[in-house]
C-alpha cells in the first residue's frame, strides 16, 4: 500500500491518502491537548499504544459484529484504516460520574449509575464542541434518524463489551468517547480510536487514574499510567477474546 499525500493533522493523529481511494493511513503522535486545545505537550510513545490498543479494541469489536474502519496495522504508529466521512458527533457513554459531568451537574466524582448514559457534542472546536440532544442533531441534519438509532445502539453495545473487557483487566471503564463515519454506501462505522485518550479508566481496586487525566490535571506518570494500561489488555486480551459477549 503506497503511502501518499497528507490530507489532514488533528491534535492526535495525522491522515494520509493512499493508491486506493477507499484506503486510508492513520499515522498517531505523541502530542497532547487538553481543553480543546488550551492546554498543550506531549505523552511519550502514547502514539505507538494508542495505535496498538485501538486495532486490538476495534478487531475484537468487529468479531462481535461492530462494524469498524480498521483495515490492518502497518507499523508501531501506523494504520490502514477505511475512508469515512466522520459523523460531526462526539458520543460519550458513562458509565460513573466523573469530569464534566460531575463540574456541570455539581455531583461527586465515582458515584455508578444505575443504567449507562449516553450524551452528544457538535464536534466543532470553533463553538467548543456545545451539548446537544437528538433534536438538535436532527434540526441540524447531522444525522438522519435511522443513523443516530444505529449509532446509539452500536455505542451501547460497545460500551457492554468494553467493560467486560477492562474488568478483566482490574479496570473500571469510567465513561469514553466514540466518533462515527459513514462509508461510501452510507454505512456507519466505529472510527477514531480506543485508547486511553478517549476513555476513563480506573484501577478496580485503587481508583488510581490511568487515563489522560493525568495529563489533564497535572497527576504526573501520565507515561507509565498508558504504559500499564497497555501491559494489562495485553495479558487479557486472550481471555477477552474467548468471551461470547
């Protein structure tokens, strides 16, 4: 597969064009933001877990029937994954309270809900990604109806087996954000990635975060929190893989 032209940097990953117009390259750094984009530096070697930990995450989704845009891994940082066009959606699903959710609604961090939740951002970083509801994705034609049903029903059904997965691994799965695209015949697929940029994770045990919280709020060993998280999926993910979810 010849690697081509860039087509785009993000705050993560930089994107190029490939001699197959339905392929692209996903190559991951190790830049950090935080606040979009207010608060700037860089995790060493999170590019290459991240990389592994998504294509690990997103074959184990595809066998349960989660269509997603990973191809095959090319490299430590890179990716050959299917073109999309992103939905302009961030879908979070929570699972404990925790960041904005505890400062917006005044609540303590760590308190389980009952049933997961799921929430909406205009991915925008112009408006600072504003709260939605299923109304206003569908009065601002983000989505059709039928997509944000399959895409809620494809983030919960992630959410069951992402959890399964990080409790094998002594960790609790706090809440993480997905991102959609839709493929050239319209069918929508997980794209982004799974890492612990994207997710809350919490040793069961301890509470300790291992996450980009660490980055977020100053904790320091952010390097080893990602490290650790990727030592323990790799222990488990045999086990993960034998579960029928």
């Amino acid at each position: 597969m010849e690697k081509k032209a860039q087509l785009y940097e993000g705050k993560a990953k930089k994107v190029y064009a490939t001699d197959d117009e339905n392929l692209l390259i996903v190559s991951y750094k190790d830049d950090a933001t935080a606040f979009n984009g207010q608060k700037r530096g860089t995790i060493e070697g999170k590019g290459v877990i991240n990389n592994k930990m998504s294509n690990i995450l997103m074959a184990l989704l595809e066998e349960n029937k989660i269509p997603t845009h990973f191809v095959k891994e090319l490299s430590d940082r890179e990716t050959l994954v299917k073109k999309v066009k992103i939905v302009p959606l961030e879908v979070i699903v929570r699972n404990v309270s925790a960041g904005s959710f505890s400062k917006k609604y005044g609540v303590e961090e760590g308190i389980v809900f009952d049933e997961p939740t799921i929430e909406f951002s205009y991915k925008n970083d112009e408006l600072g990604d504003p709260l939605l509801n299923d109304y206003h994705a569908l009065a601002l034609k983000l989505v059709t109806k039928d997509e944000l049903e399959t895409i809620k029903k494809y983030a919960f059904r992630i959410n069951e087996i992402l959890k399964k997965v990080w409790s094998l691994c002594k960790i609790t799965l706090v809440d993480f954000k997905l991102e959609f695209g839709k493929l050239s015949d319209g069918r929508i697929v997980l794209a982004d990635e799974i890492s612990p940029d994207t997710c809350r994770l919490w040793d069961s045990e301890s509470g300790k975060k291992l996450d980009k919280d660490r980055f977020r709020r100053d904790l320091g060993g952010t390097e080893d929190a990602y490290c650790e998280v990727m030592a323990r999926l790799m222990q488990n993910i045999k086990s993960a893989q034998e579960i029928k979810f």
